[in-house]
C-alpha cells in the first residue's frame, strides 16, 4: 500500500447514452467513439439488437460482436474479454438494457429461480456486479447504451395537441448511472442532455447532437492530468500563473501556498511582467 498525488492522466471514459428507440443511441455512440480514437478499426460494438449496428457500416470499417441470447452477465463479460483482447479501444455496449430485462437476463433468471425472492437476488447480484465491475475497469474507453421506458405526452405544434414519444426510466438496474463517468439522455429529436457529468464538460450546457467532436472533447479530458501541483510549476510567466489561478477552485492553504510561491518565483525572473500587471490592474490576486 502506498499514497500518492490525486492525478487524472489517460483515463477511459465510462459513459452511457440512454432514450426511447429512435433517439439515436448507437448512432451517437459510434460517432462519440470515432472521436474518442479517430479508428474506425479500434472500435467494437457488442451488439445485442440483432445486428442493428451494421446498419451504420457506412461510417467507417468498426468491428461487431453479435451477442445473442441468453443474456446473462457472464456472456456479456466474454464478450468484453474477447473485445479487450483484440486491443479495441473504444468498447461499445449496445444495449446494457438485456442484461437486465433480456431473454436469460437478470429478471428472467431470477423469476425462473425457486425458493425464497431475498435469498434469490443475493445470489443475482453479485453476477450483475461482476459486470457492472468488468467495464468499469476495462483498459478501453465503454459507452453503454441503455433503452429507456417509453411514454407519450401531448405538445403543441402549429396550435395542435400532438402526441410526442418521450423517454422514460432507463430499463436497467436501479442506480446503474451512479457508475458511469457521464451519462447523456436522448430524446426522439437526437438531442443530448448530460444528466450526469463528473467531467463537467457539459454539466449546465446547453443541449448539443453527438459528434466526433463530442468524443474530442471528452478525450481531451482524459488524457488532461489534473495534478495542480504539477500545472503549477509548468507555468513560465506570470499571466499564465494567473489564468491558473483564476480557473481553479482555490480551497486549502497548501495549493494556495503553491501559487504565492510561485508567484514570487516568477517575480523575480519577469520583473517588467510583474509592472505591467500592476499597470493594466489585471484581475485577480496571488497572495495569501
């Protein structure tokens, strides 16, 4: 056992896309995974929806895994393994949702099995969670697709009560999303709407379409260290130490510490810069 400095440097991003059928889920998912490697050849889908995925052969040459029933967690391992050997980068999961409501899925070995219902999911559980444990510590980026209960509610349109086909509750096991890194929700227009974002990338933002560029971006993110300590010290002027200062959320006396003394490091080589700042009352401060 040992400590080390919290640092985030080329991780995998762990994320899901869920909505209603239509909403674009595994058409968002190939176009975000092209962003994430820029290979068409380093991308897998695991495809439980018949084949669906070749439909989007046009995009580029990505590997499919068709996995037929039964749906059982174990075979969705196997087929993560095969893909992980192969050197895939971006593994994609479409759909989670078999897992759990699919022919030899959870629900179904657990309504097969005989005996008493608590005792039963105490055996079922530990079998979802290997799973859930497999793509959350898989060396390739995953995106999951998880269908989404449908419902339809009434909407305007040209003075005109129309019904519109909305997403519901994500047909999977009940906190699934507190594992993924981001979690985006479609709608049947293909809109994005992150409803949960550890990266903070989209968090607040308006509603955006998947993009290659949406992969960039989350890439971008990973391969970005975080170690303050580290970002400090790269800083070469004082206008670049401030910009640092100003984007990060200063909260303990010891990173705060790290700044002054950098600041006054960099006093010392960039006296002019130092009398420049004061002139332009730049904004901000550097001292404790």
């Amino acid at each position: 056992m040992y400590l080390h400095t919290a640092s985030r440097k080329n991780v995998k991003i762990k994320m899901a896309l869920q909505g209603p059928a239509g909403s674009g889920k595994t058409t968002g998912a190939l176009l975000i995974a092209f962003g994430l490697c820029g290979d068409w050849s380093k991308i897998a889908v695991i495809d439980t929806e018949n084949k669906s995925s070749e439909l989007y052969a046009h995009f580029g040459k990505f590997q499919v895994l068709d996995l037929s029933k039964p749906f059982s967690p174990e075979r969705y391992i196997e087929a993560i393994q095969v893909c992980e050997k192969k050197g895939i980068e971006v593994i994609i999961i479409d759909s989670i949702s078999h897992e759990w409501e699919g022919i030899g899925g959870i629900l179904e070995l657990h309504s097969n099995m005989t005996g008493n219902s608590y005792t039963n999911w105490a055996k079922l559980t530990p079998r979802h969670n290997s799973f859930v444990q497999h793509f959350l510590q898989s060396p390739a980026h995953v995106i999951g697709t998880i269908r989404s209960k449908q419902e339809y509610v009434l909407s305007e349109k040209n003075g005109k009560q129309v019904p519109e086909k909305v997403g519901m509750k994500g047909v999977t096991r009940d906190g699934m999303d507190y594992d993924f890194t981001l979690v985006f929700e479609l709608d049947i227009k293909n809109n994005m709407n992150t409803t949960k974002d550890r990266t903070t990338l989209f968090m607040g933002k308006p509603e955006c379409k998947a993009s290659p560029e949406i992969g960039k971006m989350i890439l971008e993110w990973c391969n970005k260290g975080t170690n303050i300590n580290e970002r400090i010290n790269e800083c070469k002027s004082l206008t670049e130490l401030l910009l640092l200062y100003n984007e990060t959320l200063v909260s303990d006396d010891a990173t705060l510490l790290l700044f002054s003394n950098k600041r006054v490091e960099l006093e010392k080589k960039f006296p002019k810069e130092l009398l420049n700042n004061h002139q332009n009352k730049s904004n901000g401060t550097l001292t404790k």
